[in-house]
C-alpha cells in the first residue's frame, strides 16, 4: 500500500515543500529502499525510525519498503525526516488510517522532527521556515518537536502542535487526543526583551567618534575607528546595540528564520526581537564568516543580518578572509557554490570595524612615541586592500583620551538619546523610499541617488575640489554623496550643502592619511 506525508527541505533559509512516499508491499523478500537525493542522515532514518516504532510499541510486517522524496532532484538533509516517516511507514502498513494524514488537495498535516531510539521526538534546526510554507500551502497543521513549538507558532493562522513523543504524535493524528494548539504572544515577547549592556554615556570624551555612530547607524554605513591602544575603539563599537533601532516584525522574521537554519535559536526563544551584533574572532576562517562547509551554513555575515558585524583588530584578520567580504557588502547577500547546489542567504548587516594606526599601535599618539618603521607601517596597512577599504563608508580616527575627559564626569550624550535621533532619520527614510526596494541611504545607488542626493553648482565645485586632492574612487564618491544625504536628515535639511559634504570628507581618515605630503 502506498502512503503520503508532507514535509519540506531546506534551501538556503526558504522551505521547499517534500512530498514524503511509502510504498510498502508484503510481496517478495523484505527490503528497504531510499531514495530521492538524500543525504548521509537521512539514510541513517531507516536504523532510528525502525527502533523508534519497536520501542513505541508498534510492529511493521515483514515487506519491501520503498521510500521516495519528491521531488527527486532536490537535496534532502537532516534528521527532520524521521517523524514523518515514521507516520507513513505506519499508514502504508495499515496500523493507521492513511486518510488521517491527507496529503492531496487543501489540508494534511506537515510534520518535521527527529526521533531518538525510544520513540522520544528530538529538535531539528530550520521550523520556522517550514511553517511559513506550511501556512502557504494551506495545511491543516503542524506537529514538530515541543521544543520547537513556539517558534512554529509565531506565524499567524498556522495551527502547530508540539509532541515529546511518536505515540502522542500518532494519537494526535488519529484524533485520539484533541490537544490546544501552541499560542504565542508576540507582543508580549517585543515587550519583554532585555535592553542592552553598556550606555554611550560611560564613554568619556570621544564626542566626534559618537557623532560618526549617530550618523552611521541611521544610515546604515559602514565605519571604521583607527586609533591608538586603550582609545576606546573596542567600547565604543560594543555600544553601538544600544542605540540601533527596534526590529520590525517583518525583520525580526528574517533573522529568526537565519538563526533556525543555522541551529542558533535560543531553545526558549520564539522570535528574535533584537538586532543581531557578531564579533568574530580575528582567527575566523572564510567559511565561517561567509558560510560554507560540506552542508553549507550560514555564517558570521549572515547571523548579523539587520545588525551588525563588528571585527576587532581588523589587519590581524586573514587577508584573504577580508577578500570575501567585498560581495556581501554591496550585495547584501551571499551566495555558496558547491558542486550540488547553490544557496544565497541574506547579509545586509553594518560592518564595523576598529584597527591600530600602525603595528605599535602609537603612530598617531602624540604621548608614545612610534617604534614602526616605515615599511612595516605599509605592510601593516596593506593587510586591508583598497578595494576593501573604499567599500567602508567612515573611517574615523579615535584620538588617546586627554586627562581632562577622564576626570570629567559621565557624559550627558546617552544611549536613549543617540537611539531617539537615530529612529527619528530611519523613520524619515522609510517613508522616502517606500516601494522603491531599498530601505537606507546606505543603499541608495543608480537613479535613486541621482534624485535624492541631488547637488548645486557650488556643491558640486566643492566635491570637486575634494576628488582631486585626495584622489577619491568613484565608490568614495558615491558614499560621500550618501552619508552627506544622512547628515542633513539628521539635520532637517531637505538638500545638501556643503557643510554636510565637508563633514561627510571628514569622515574619510583613511583617503586622507593615503595622500603623498609635501
């Protein structure tokens, strides 16, 4: 008898719908047969989900059992498989009705989980995913692990039933048991996030630093502190979550579903409510801060997706791990190739970054003197290509803190404060750019920055003037446009003028400190 279950797999951080058959005929010489694509623990299925029906108390006749997932060209991975085919391996021998999983038409349940040798019904990674398609493809409902209830229940009009083992997964879909559906509030869990560690008020001095993160973070530019030991680049860059603005649901989604592909959602979180912000470590491999690997996985570009990236100690990096960060930067996406397949996960994250002037650290110190030589001030530097470095859209020197701010007391520039203003412009640009696909001035480009970062003639002498002396690439020249376009929202300002382009120039150290002298 023939027997159907719906299931999905996972391409990238999108669901695809898997239709799950068992043919299962007591003809013949016994036998069990996979195939459809499936991958090394899909396979292993066969060993657990055969125990997992002995010990639940359930008995198959001897015969030979086909199992397909289909379609056949799509690759399958995980153990997510095994509930759902435990079910149909117990529909197709007749212990249950096949009617009960409904698989054709309107209707039928989705399933997902992994069984344990006992029958006990394990997590899997990537269940948000799938009740969004399971929500589309108009189910009947949902049964995954308990443990992953929650999380399948932040879609809306999606009923999802968590299980602890195969046998109440059976009652369930027999009608033996008539359990509630899970419920989430996710109004209550937006109101119930944990505020961030740190205020931008415990950092003493260092005014013009907090004015690039105001800037910045309501545009959505990239930046880059340069400074000497102990100037408060690495506190400053903690801070930054504290001033970022709330996730929208639509968002909160999105990283939500990267964390489950990636087997990273707090096992009592439903919803990511806040940005993310990584911080690597500079030993990082390419794969691990792009994604990649045998079964690919998201990675460190991805998990900050609507966040931030912040990389410490930029030149310790490898270059060639530096290298791969050109595509997700002004793609904000990233595609893996393999020779099986190719996945593209979302990476529109804000790159932070914080280095030495020079490998000493004391270049630009005037309170230590500088034991580099030359050379190897230009090795150093080297470690981070022009390339790389035209694509970070600030690059601020943080001076030494003088004695006369470390006395002072905290600042009066708070965390809630910067965070007001900063929600103040994003708000501005949401309502400017709605239905043209972008959403920051980060992202403007083509003849959306043409018409928004639209210049006079004196602006445009002044611009010039700039391009020549520090030999600005057409990128530089575009992000100038770009972060100048945010500094007269923040101000107001309808266009821009040359107080904005000035200030804009200013925030690109690095052009600057590149220029021959004399």
């Amino acid at each position: 008898m023939i027997a159907k279950v719906r299931t999905a797999a996972l391409l990238g951080i999108e669901a695809q719908p898997v239709s799950l058959e068992v043919d299962l005929t007591r003809s013949g010489m016994p036998a069990f047969t996979l195939v459809g694509l499936a991958e090394g623990a899909v396979r292993e299925a066969k060993e657990r989900v055969l125990s997992a029906l002995k010990n639940a108390g359930y008995k198959l006749p001897p015969a030979r059992i086909t199992v397909n997932l289909a379609p056949a060209d799509l690759r399958k991975e995980g153990s997510a498989y095994d509930l759902p085919l435990a079910l149909c391996l117990l529909a197709a021998s007749e212990s249950i009705d096949p009617g009960h999983l409904a698989p054709e038409g309107d209707g039928g349940w989705f399933l997902a989980g992994e069984l344990s040798l006992d029958g006990a019904v394990k997590p899997v990674p990537g269940i948000l995913p799938l009740a969004i398609l399971a929500r589309a493809q108009g189910a009947t409902g949902l049964i995954v692990p308990s443990e992953n209830a929650a999380e399948a229940a932040v879609v809306q009009g999606l009923c999802v039933y968590g299980v602890d083992s195969l046998a109440q997964a059976v009652r369930l879909i027999t009608g033996e048991d008539t359990p509630s559906p899970t419920v989430v509030d996710v109004d209550a869990i937006w109101a119930g996030q944990a505020g961030c560690e740190g205020d931008f008020a415990e950092v003493k001095g260092q005014d013009h630093a907090k004015r690039a993160i105001e800037i910045a973070a309501a545009g959505g530019h990239n930046l880059l502190f340069v400074g000497p030991p102990g100037s408060g680049k690495t506190m400053l860059s903690q801070r930054i979550p504290t001033v970022l603005p709330p996730l929208t649901f639509d968002e909160a989604l999105e990283v939500t579903k990267i964390y489950s592909v990636a087997g990273m959602l707090e096992r009592d979180a439903a919803l990511v409510v806040r940005r993310p912000f990584r911080s690597p470590h500079h030993t990082i491999s390419d794969a691990g801060l792009i994604g990649g690997g045998v079964n690919p996985r998201p990675g460190e570009v991805s998990l900050g997706h609507r966040g931030g990236l912040f990389l410490d100690e930029l030149p310790e990096f490898k270059k060639h791990v530096l290298e791969v960060l050109r595509q997700p930067l002004e793609d904000g996406r990233v595609t893996i190739s393999r020779a099986a397949q190719s996945l593209t996960y979302p990476s529109d994250f804000m790159l932070v970054a914080a280095m030495n002037p020079c490998p000493c650290g004391y270049l630009t110190d005037d309170r230590h003197v500088c034991s580099c030589q030359p050379l190897s001030i230009l090795r150093y530097r080297s470690r981070i290509s022009g390339p790389l470095m035209d694509r970070i859209d600030m690059q601020v020197e943080v001076p030494a803190v003088p004695y006369e701010d470390l006395k002072a007391p905290r600042g009066t520039r708070d965390s809630a404060t910067m965070r007001a203003g900063i929600i103040k412009v994003r708000a501005t640009q949401t309502a400017r750019y709605k239905g043209s696909g972008i959403r920051l001035n980060a992202d403007l480009q083509g003849a959306l920055l043409e018409r928004w970062c639209k210049v006079g003639e004196a602006e445009h002498q002044f611009l010039e003037q700039a391009v020549r002396r520090l030999g600005l690439s057409a990128r530089a020249y575009t992000r100038v446009l770009r972060i100048a376009r945010t500094i007269a929202d923040m101000e107001d300002a309808e266009t821009i003028e040359i107080p904005h382009l000035a200030e804009a120039i200013n925030f690109r150290t690095m052009d600057r400190v590149n220029q021959p002298q004399g």
